[in-house]
C-alpha cells in the first residue's frame, strides 16, 4: 500500500487555548496523532514542547491537561495550529497534503497578542503562506520542538526557545 493510500483527511478538533490576557501565540502545523487521541496539544511523551516551556520559566513540566492549560495562560500565552484539516499519513509533517488552515484572525480580535511564534519549519512555511497578507503581527520561526527533530537537544532548544519568555 502506498503512502498516498494511507492519507486520510483529519480534522483539528482541539481548541485553541487563549485568554484576552494572551500576548503570544504559538503555532504548530497539525496536531500529532496522539495529540488528536488526547485532544490537547504536544501530548506525545517524546515532544518537548512542555519541558521547553516549562524549562523557560524554571518551573516543573505540567503533566495533565488542565495544568497545562493553566500553565500557558498564567504566562499569557496562547497555543493553536495553523492546520485546520487536511490529508495526513500518521503524524508526519511531510505527508500533509491539501490544507485548510484556522481561523487565526479570530483569536487575535479577543486577545492581546502582540507576537506569533512558529514551532518549526511547517507551520512558518503554512503561516506565511496563508497568513503574511491577512495578519501584520511579527513572526518568529523556532525549531521544531518534536522528537523528529534530533538536530536539536534539549537545551539547544531551551536556547532559541529563550524569546518566548523575553516576550511575555
């Protein structure tokens, strides 16, 4: 069976995570699978995302839902995805096919968000795409925070990751 006959249309059902405090947003592309099953972000065990942030701000890793929800808006910051839907094998970036992407601007009239962060080469390439000519904020390509990204170790990371907390 081919790749492409893997593909099957997904649809983003997480929901933002956002307050009129806000004043970052972060972006990923798509939502891995285990993401999708959990229905919140980054909740791939081998993702780094939540030991980045969490290293930034010298505080414990949050490990349940609520306590990262918590966690992002104590430090006014929002978490989405630029994908909508569209046509994925698994949890690969590279098979994404036929986007359709969120609606960004919505978010940005309820909020104080002042930044937009990328997390990785997808969703800057996506957000540029769809986004330069409809949204003016300034946009911060970092590198990717998932474990396909083995360039990158922890505290290479928590180096480039280092803006967010300069911008909250």
């Amino acid at each position: 069976m081919t790749q492409q006959a893997d593909r099957q249309r997904a649809y983003h059902l997480i929901e933002p995570v956002y307050n009129k405090d806000s004043k970052i947003l972060i972006l990923g592309s798509f939502p891995s699978v285990k993401s999708r099953e959990a229905m919140f972000f980054y909740h791939h065990p081998q993702n780094r995302f939540w030991k980045v942030l969490s290293g930034l701000f010298w505080e414990d890793t949050p490990e349940t839902i609520p306590e990262r929800k918590q966690f992002l808006l104590e430090h006014n910051i929002a978490l989405w995805d630029v994908i909508a839907s569209c046509e994925i094998t698994g949890s690969s970036d590279s098979s994404i096919r036929n986007v359709e992407v969120n609606n960004l601007e919505g978010i940005l009239k309820k909020t104080d968000i002042r930044r937009i962060y990328t997390n990785g080469g997808l969703a800057d390439k996506l957000y540029h795409r769809y986004f330069d000519e409809r949204i003016s904020l300034p946009v911060t390509r970092l590198p990717s925070t998932s474990p396909a990204n083995a360039a990158y170790s922890l505290q290479r990371l928590l180096e480039c990751w280092r803006v967010i907390r300069e911008s909250v």
